[in-house]
C-alpha cells in the first residue's frame, strides 16, 4: 500500500527489512549501540561486522536519537541508527517521535532520496504497536508536510501480517 503526501511516497511493505535497497534502512538501535536480536541481528547478520565495528567507533547515543554508519554488504548504503524507547522507562512517546525525526533528519543531511523504517520500539522493546503505528506514521507525515525533503521514497517494512495490517489500517486513518 502507498499514499503520497507532499511528493513523497509513504509505502507499507511486509518482509524482512535487510532485503531492501533503499539507500538507508534504519536499524531500531539501543543507547549503547550493541546490535543485538530482531532487526539488528538481521543487519548484524546480512550486513557483515563493520557496521558493529562503526557503531563501536562511535561509543553510544542517548534514547531519541540517530547516528549512520555504512551498509556494510546490505544493499543499502547506509544503516541509520535510531535508539527507540523500552516501554515503560519515562517519556515513550517523545522519544519515539524524537528517534523517527533524528532518523529522518539525519537521512536529509546526507541528501538521500529513499530510507526504510522497521517498527521502532515494538519487538524486543514492547511499546504497544497501535500506539507505536499511530506516532511512527504522524511524525513522518507532519515531517514531509513540514519540510523541502530531499527524501522521495519512506517505506515503512512491517516484519508479520499484524503489524502490517495495524500500520495499513493507521495509514489510512492518517491519509484518507
Ligand atoms: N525486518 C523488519 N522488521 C523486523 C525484522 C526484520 N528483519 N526483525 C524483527 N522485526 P526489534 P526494538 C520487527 O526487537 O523493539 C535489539 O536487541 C519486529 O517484529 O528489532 O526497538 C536491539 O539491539 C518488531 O515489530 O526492535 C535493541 O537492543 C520491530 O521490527 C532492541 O532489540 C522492532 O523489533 C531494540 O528493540
């Protein structure tokens, strides 16, 4: 499913966000920037040991925020990091929209035209995914509407038929 808003095309995708050739995809990092199972050990795993390697050059990032290293093998150039919240620490909600426009931002920075999000916080992290749907989605739209984006293409890879379908039916909510 698409939708266009402002010239950017918002897609839902359902699969496994390490097959993508976006030219980031976005890895639901930690603070410390260990990679460890869900969507980071699919980019540990298909993307080789630099990115760890970058990441532990870079030391850490606070909950919120975004940094990039390469794509190691993945067939995107870059991996950007963006640290969600753990459901129930404090604060979930802005820090999930802060880790979605960091992510964005940083992508724009760099003059990228197409980024993949997975469900930041919903796996290993527990954030509830209608909620998270809801925040993930309304950050990204306000942000194109808000924005001359250099970014074209924001797909959104939902890893199970139900995450799929809670952020189909947000979207539609969202975009009419
Ligand atoms: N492609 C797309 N989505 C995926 C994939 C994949 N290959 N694998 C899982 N998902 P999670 P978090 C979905 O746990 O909750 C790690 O240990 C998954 O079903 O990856 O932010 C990190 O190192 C869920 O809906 O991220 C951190 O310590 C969503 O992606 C911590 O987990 C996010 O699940 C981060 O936890």
């Amino acid at each position: 499913m698409q939708k266009l808003v402002n010239r950017v095309t918002i897609e839902l995708v359902q699969g496994d966000i390490t097959d993508l050739a976006t030219d980031a995809v976005v890895n639901a990092a930690n603070e410390s920037l260990q990679m460890g199972g869900g969507v980071a050990g699919a980019i540990r795993r298909r993307g080789g040991p630099a990115i760890q390697r970058e990441c532990d050059d870079i030391g850490g990032t606070s909950v919120g925020t975004a940094i990039l290293t390469t794509g190691g093998n993945l067939k995107a150039r870059y991996v950007i990091h963006a640290v969600g919240p753990r459901w129930g620490e404090g604060d979930e909600e802005p820090k999930l929209i802060s880790a979605v426009e960091n992510a964005l931002k940083l992508a724009e920075s760099k003059q990228l035209r197409s980024i993949a999000f997975p469900a930041i916080s919903t796996g290993i992290f527990g954030f509830p995914k209608a909620q998270a749907a809801n925040l993930i989605l309304s950050t990204t739209i306000d942000h194109v509407k808000n924005t001359k984006s250099t970014l074209r293409h924001i797909v959104f890879c939902l890893f199970d038929p139900a995450s799929y379908s809670i952020f189909e039916k947000t979207l539609k909510k969202l975009v009419p």
